[in-house]
C-alpha cells in the first residue's frame, strides 16, 4: 500500500481466484474529507497509516477541534504525548460538541471493495483470504528511533535465517500498531483468515518471482528505497533501505555493489538519514530486478549486470499482490 493508492488481494480458500483492485488509498480519503469540513471533527476506529491524514488533521487544528480516541491517534504518533503536543486532544465522542464531523479510521475499507467487484461482475467471495501490505515503522521504545526500531526487527530476523514467511504477521503483535490493527480490524468485521505483510518486503518478494536466485531485489518507492539480497535457498542475506529523495542512480549502484559483495554497514545507511543497512552473507547475483513506482531510478545503474524490471505474471504492477500470495502459499501449503 503506497500513499496514494491501495493494493489489495483476496483470495478463496482454494487460491483458484484472486483480484486485485487499486483503489485511492484511505489516508487519501480521509484526508479530503478533512479538507472539506468546515467544523470541529472527532476520530474514532483504528490505528492507520499516517501520512495525508496526520497532516492534514494538524493542519486543521490550527482553525478548529480535532479529538481522536487513543487508537485513533495513533496514527498520528505512536506516543500520545506526542500527538497532544500538537494540538490534538485525545478523548471520546462525549467530550465533543455539535456540530462536528465523524470519522471512523481504518486502514482497509471492505465495503468498497465489495461494491466494486460487484460493478465489475465479479462475485465476492464468501470466505476470502484476505492479504494487506502496509509499512509500519513499529512501537519504538523511549530513546529508539523509529528507524533504529524497524530496523532493528529486520536484522533480528534475518540474522537467524529468515525467509520471507518470517515476514508475514497473521496475529496481533505488541511490536507494530498498523499491522494489528489491520488485523483487528479485519477480524472484527468476521474475516478470520488475515495476512499482513511489510509493503516493501512484499514488492521484493513478488518482484523476484520466477527469477533465478541468487538475486538483489530493489523496490524502489515514492518515499523509500529498500534492497535485499536473497541466498539460493531463498534466505534473505541482506538488506539496506533509505530516503529514495536521497538517492540518485550512481549511488543507489554503489549501496547495491555493496549490499551484494558484504561490505555495506549500517552505519553508512543510518548515517546519511536512511534506515539502517544488515548483511549476513555476501551473495554473486545472478539476476537485479527492480520494483515500485520510481524503479526507472535503479532500471539507469550502471551495473556489471543488467538491471530489469520486475515483471511476475508478465504485469509490473503485481509484484505486491504476487508476494503476498506467494507468502499465504508458503504458510499454508
């Protein structure tokens, strides 16, 4: 799920029928519908991805009330105190006075994907699997930085041996507040069969799908770049991400060489603002693929390689919904 637009893929139980949908992503919605209202609002409903909503809320404190119910303002910060040092009250709907607007937060609006696959013909299945990718920087402890803290969890996990199912969350996690609540969400409208994955690690995963491994996989996202380098036996060895807004071709090509030949530190990545950088193992790739929506950046490095464009079922734009499909195959089959 990128910030403008919405990936979504459900399945039935037999995986003989999947859609994919891209619809305007929530925070998007959300967002507009703050811009229009001319009165105080109330947010009630879950924690959800940031970034359009959050701003345009602080934007419109500024004239008039906003109130979020703890869940609720969690998507502006992780940390409440944060979120009421800018001018957000957190409460409930019976500290608010009329008029005011009501909404409801959720990452993941089912009813309109019902709709729209009815407009297109399509029957809805009567018990979907339903896969969600979202980027959640997670609960970072006091004096940890989100970046240091999502990081963190990526170099956990693949210091033991981690495939990509090891990025997969089916259950609530204390760790990210995005991915349970997508999660809860889901569960408290009757889907039981919920997967959800990091944006990022789903577009690589799906990106290298049919490619010959060893491999690096760059996705490379309107705000952020990340890269992986994965083993013969599909372990994920390495990984670095960063502000794709700091990068350029040469030197994504220079973090790639040396992501791939075991000599990029974290410190290197972390230092000049990025997330962070982990390699277990060095690896000799024998494919560069590059993914998302500003993947022309990595298409124009010079590399020893030629760098191609991910392209799973023969469509660029499946790599997501492919690498969420392929990690509810590896859970459950």
């Amino acid at each position: 799920m990128g910030s403008g637009t919405q990936d979504i893929l459900l399945t039935d139980e037999r995986l003989n029928f999947y859609g994919k949908l891209v619809m305007p992503a929530p925070t998007q919605l959300y967002a507009a519908a703050v811009r229009k209202a001319r009165k105080d609002i109330f947010c009630d409903g879950y924690t959800m991805g940031g970034g359009a909503i959050s701003g345009a809320l602080i934007r419109h404190e500024e004239k008039y009330r906003v109130m979020m119910t703890p869940d609720a303002a969690r998507t502006i910060r992780d940390d409440l105190e944060q979120v009421k040092a800018r001018g957000i009250e957190v409460g409930t709907e019976g500290d608010m006075k009329k008029p005011y607007l009501k909404l409801t937060l959720r990452d993941v609006d089912m009813a309109s994907f019902k709709e729209a696959f009815t407009g297109m013909g399509y029957s809805f299945p009567e018990k979907p699997a339903v896969a969600v990718a979202v980027q959640d920087h997670g609960v970072a402890p006091k004096g940890v930085s989100d970046r240091q803290f999502r990081f963190g969890q990526f170099g956990r996990k693949i210091k033991k041996g981690a495939t990509f199912r090891d990025f997969v969350f089916t259950k609530k996690t204390p760790e990210f507040s995005r991915v349970s609540a997508v999660i809860q969400s889901l569960n408290d409208e009757g889907y039981e069969d919920v997967l959800v994955m990091d944006t990022k690690i789903a577009g690589i995963f799906g990106g290298l799908h049919g490619e010959p491994l060893p491999a690096v996989a760059i996705d490379v996202g309107n705000g952020h770049t990340t890269a992986a380098t994965v083993a013969e036996d599909g372990t994920i060895v390495g990984v670095f991400e960063t502000h794709t807004a700091d990068l350029t071709p040469k030197k994504m090509a220079r973090y790639v060489r040396k992501l791939a030949d075991g000599t990029l530190t974290n410190g290197e990545i972390f230092d000049e603002g990025g997330h962070g950088a982990f390699i277990r193992e060095p690896v000799t790739p024998k494919a560069v693929i590059a993914t998302g929506p500003r993947r022309d950046m990595a298409l124009k490095m010079k590399m020893k390689m030629p760098v191609r464009p991910a392209s799973p079922l023969d469509d660029v734009y499946m790599a997501g919904p492919v690498g969420m499909a392929g990690a509810y195959k590896a859970l459950y089959h």
